[in-house]
C-alpha cells in the first residue's frame, strides 16, 4: 500500500494542506484542501474515498471534487462514512444552499456520488484492502481507520482526543505496523485541545503507554504557527517512540 500525504495540516497556509491521503492512486482517506493539488487525470482515477468526520478541513475537497469531476467519470464516487456523518454532509454540505446535491446530478439515476455508510468495528474490503472503521472522541461523531494491505497495517486516528474506544480499538488490531495520529495544539493549549477534543504531545504520550503494539508513529494536524512548539514538546512526550512529524507529499509505504 502506497500511502501520498496530500495534506497534514490543522490549517491553511503557504504549503499547507489539510488532511488527505491518497492510497494507491484510488482511494482517499479524507478529503481536505490537499485534494487541490490533484490533477483533473488524478482525480478521475479515485473511486472510493473514506472520510473519518464531517468537519470541513476534512470534507471541503469533496465539494470541489465532485464538481471538477461533472461529465468526466462515468461511474459514481463512493463516498463511505458514518451515517452521522452522511446525515451530516446531506444537511450542511451537499443540500443546494453551500453546494449542490452531487449525490442527485446530473441525475438521480446516475449521481456523481454515492454514499455508503460504515458501522464501527464492521469489517469491509474497499479498493482490495481489508479496512475497519473504530470509534474516537472528537466534538462530532468521528472515526478512525485500520488498513490491512495483506503485508502490513496502518491506521489513521482522524480527529480525537485521548479515549477508551481509541486505545482499545488499537489493542484489538492483530498487528499494527504504522500509526498516523493527530497532536493538533502544543501543551501550554491543553485545554483548548480539551475543548475542541484534540491531542497535545505530552497528553498523546500518556495514552500511548497503554499501547501493546510499537507502530512507527506518523504525527499530523498540527495548527499552524504552533509546529516548532509540538515538535519541541515531542522530543520528551514521545522519547520512547520512533516517531516523525508528516510534510504534504511525504509517501509511506505499508
Ligand atoms: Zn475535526
Ligand atoms: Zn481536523
């Protein structure tokens, strides 16, 4: 599995793109702005995306997306999501006030997306990858993912704060071999990560202790501004792992 970082970031910003993956060139795991930098060729090759929550740094490349692909794919874009989320892209993206319905154009017969909604912990095959969506904390319904390549797993957190579900679900997993994780605000912001339920380096380190498995970490959603001051505070959160902080077009391989 050949994983591009498209975008990492908590933000926006001159070579800043907000979370999206790219995974063998057809599936998306989020669709933040870093779909932006995605050829119109690119773009028509991706069949599935999974997204993990319904906040726009991880949806609003969805929206442009589906408008650049208008007339270009002849099979629709299978979105997979919660039904929470789901519900809410129907209501508050995708409901002809922000933008279009794309999942009604240009007909209802033949919608440039489809939705499919995943149940946490049920497992499902997309894009020939054995994938399992698991509960997180975050200030709306949100999931993270689990990606068996056959040779190796990688799971992503999404959004979360620390939690239960988090870890036991992480526990849970045969193996893991790669763990990408959000540490989106430094310490001295604990409890604004509190708040808007995001992880900060010391606290991350905390509930990485209750691990039993040693992923190589992948830190991302870093607000910007507040970079050098997580990756200081890593350096002794994180001492114990073997870790680095994601860049937009980083490739991992798994
Ligand atoms: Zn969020
Ligand atoms: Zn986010």
């Amino acid at each position: 599995m050949r994983i591009k970082v498209l975008g990492c970031s908590g933000g926006v910003g001159p070579d800043l793109r907000t979370t999206s993956l790219l995974i063998n060139d057809e599936l998306l795991v989020d669709a933040g702005t870093g779909i932006g930098d995605l050829t119109l060729d690119q773009m028509s090759r991706i069949t599935d995306v999974l997204l993990t929550h319904s906040h726009l740094d991880h949806v609003c490349g969805l929206a442009f997306m589906a408008d650049n692909l208008f007339g270009l794919i002849d099979r629709p874009l299978r979105v997979h999501a919660t039904a929470a989320t789901i519900d809410a892209l129907r209501r508050h993206l995708f409901n002809w006030v922000i933008w279009p319905d794309f999942s009604q154009l240009p007909d209802a017969e033949h919608p440039l997306i489809t939705f499919h909604e995943i149940t946490p912990d049920v497992p499902f095959t997309v894009c020939g990858l054995a994938v399992v969506g698991f509960t997180v904390l975050h200030t709306v319904p949100a999931i993270g993912y689990a990606l068996d390549s056959g040779e190796g797993v990688f799971a992503f957190s999404g959004d979360t704060y620390a939690c239960e579900a988090l870890l036991s679900a992480l526990n849970k997993l045969p193996r893991l071999d790669r763990l990408m994780i959000e540490v989106a605000f430094p310490d001295e912001d604990a409890a604004l990560g509190e708040l808007s339920r995001h992880f900060t380096p010391h606290l991350l380190g905390a509930e990485l202790r209750k691990l039993r498995h040693r992923p190589q970490l992948f830190l991302t959603h870093h607000k910007p501004g507040v970079e050098p001051a997580i990756q200081r505070e890593c350096v002794d959160a994180l001492a114990a792992w073997d870790y680095s902080h994601l860049k937009r077009g980083d490739i991992i391989l798994s």
